[in-house]
C-alpha cells in the first residue's frame, strides 16, 4: 500500500479525494447514464448498508476474497452517500438525470460542515481506528433506515426526520473520507 505524506491538512486531502469522486461520478454518468436513477432512495440506502457491512466483515476476517480492495469500497460508498443526500433533498420526486451540479453542492456542503467540526472536535478523527469510523457509520446507517421506515408508516413524520437523516448522511461522507484519508495514510484499514 503506497503511502502519501504529502498532505497534512484535512481539508487539503478532503478536496482531492472529492476531486477523484466527483470524477468518477462524472466519468460513471458518461459511461452508464443516470442508471442511478433507477434506485428508490431507500435502495440506495440499503446499498450504503452493504456497502458498510463488507467493510467490518473483511476488517473482523482479516481477509478479502472480492477483488475490490477497502479503499475501492470506501470510494464506492461516499459516492452512494452523496446520492443520497441528492435523491434526499430531491424529495418525493423521481428523477431520471444524475443533477452533477447538485451534487457538486453537496460536496461543498459536505466540506463546509467538516471544516466546522474538525474546529469543534479539534481533529480527534485522526486518532480513530478505521474499525471505529466504519462502526460508527454503521450505527448511522442503522438509524437511517429506522426512520426511513417510520416515515414509510407514516408520511407525517417525513417533515421531522428528513433533516435527522440529512445530518447523518452528512457525518457518513466525513466519516468515509477520515477513513480513506487514513488508509492513503498507510493505516491498515483492517
């Protein structure tokens, strides 16, 4: 695993692994158009989900047998979680085009409410195990879907916890990007 010490900055090493995101997202639409549409939001929660659960299952097997290393995955799933928060703020409406604009401001977002934080909690993220951020994720992406099905019951309660969900996705991607930027690092992500 190549080990990069060129960045010391957070937010220096947020911008380029967005950077590297945002054009795979771009160079995916190209390829497979707005195939992501086709999801539900639900759906792409529950990816997410799966997405979370093969990382702490190869971390607790100490094993990989897909060919898609830790790093690939965490990619992958910032990339779902920032689908999300577009098919999320989207509301009820389907869609059939991936926005690209949107999601750009999703990641300007996502970077503003990390620049708030890391003053607040004075980067404690960079003495987390790997092991710990994806647990927490995973504890997230739990809740999510607890009160994606409530407002599934009842779509009184879409009002209430759409910003709960929001705010948790949004910690999710800063999560994900504190544990990719420890496995460029050199951390082992297991």
């Amino acid at each position: 695993m190549k080990k990069e010490n060129r960045y010391k900055d957070t937010i220096v090493w947020f911008d380029d692994l967005m950077n590297k995101s945002f054009t795979l997202i771009e160079s995916k639409k190209k390829d497979y158009g707005s195939s992501i549409c086709k999801y539900r939001p639900e759906a792409i929660t529950d990816r997410i989900l799966t997405k979370l659960s093969r990382i702490q299952s190869v971390q607790e097997k100490k094993v990989l047998k897909v060919n898609e290393s830790i790093e690939e995955t965490l990619g992958d799933t910032i990339n779902y979680v920032l689908f999300r928060i577009w098919r999320l703020e989207e509301g009820n409406k389907k869609v059939k085009v991936i926005n690209i604009l949107k999601i750009k401001n999703i990641i300007l977002e996502t970077r503003t409410i990390l620049n708030k934080k890391n003053h607040d909690y004075g980067e404690s993220w960079k003495k987390m195990r790997i092991s710990s951020i994806i647990d927490e994720s995973l504890v997230k992406i739990d809740r999510i879907i607890k009160m994606e099905n409530l407002i599934k019951k009842d779509q009184k309660k879409r009002k209430d916890l759409n910003p709960k969900i929001l705010d948790s996705l949004y910690d999710i991607t800063n999560y994900l990007i504190f544990a990719l930027i420890h496995v460029k690092e050199g951390k082992d992500p297991m």
